[in-house]
C-alpha cells in the first residue's frame, strides 16, 4: 500500500529547486541554536510532519534517512515553519547528541572572520 501524499495545501506552498529539493534549516528549539541544514523533497517533509522524527533526502546517497537512526543522535520533530517565499523550512526540533556528522553539536562551528562594515 502506497503512503500517503504531503498534504496538498503545503505541497502548493513549496518552490523546490531543480530536483525538488527545499532547504531545511534545522534549529534546537528551546535555546534557537542553529544545528545544521539538509534538504527535503515531499515526501521528507510527509514524514517529517507525520512520524515526529526528521527526515531528509540525501542528495549523495540518492535515498531517504532519518536523522540518527544509524548515529544515535536523533532530531524530535518539535515544529516546522515554511518561509515567506515557500523555499525554505525551519525545523524544530529536540536534538539527541550531535547534529553534525564530525561529531560536532551543530555543522556550524567554524566563525569566519567578517569586517565589522559600517555602523550608524
């Protein structure tokens, strides 16, 4: 038996790239750290919504995983937000260990150096 389809009044508000991909943001929810960004077609996002755990589309892998079913590290699915333009989600979640693959709480742990640039 077939699953059943993203709901097609969120599925209308999606602008997917050439593969059908949006971009999830993923954010812990009680403190707003950002934990990393992965990408979701319809059906990723169907599951998501649906089964309380994160789901992406791996574009490498050519396949569906669910975040820290191999790791441990799991993402509780606490809320989801599409943005002003529909080509993009915020993913709150509770996140189990680490988010990052380099064992890292979060993907964004390098600063770079920016200029300060002009202030008022």
């Amino acid at each position: 038996m077939r699953p059943p389809a993203l709901d097609p009044t969120i599925a209308s508000r999606l602008k997917r790239d050439d593969h059908g991909l949006v971009a999830a943001v993923v954010q812990q929810h009680d403190t707003g750290e950002v934990l990393m960004v992965g990408w979701m077609d319809d059906e990723a996002l169907r599951r998501t919504l649906t089964e309380g755990r994160v789901t992406f589309w791996s574009r490498s892998r050519r396949e569906y995983w669910r975040k820290g079913d191999a790791s441990g590290h799991a993402q509780h699915v606490k809320g989801v937000a599409i943005d002003c333009d529909g080509d993009a989600l915020l993913v709150r979640v509770d996140q189990v260990g680490a988010a990052c693959h380099t064992g890292q709480r979060t993907c964004f742990h390098t600063d770079l150096p920016a200029a300060e640039g002009n202030r008022p």
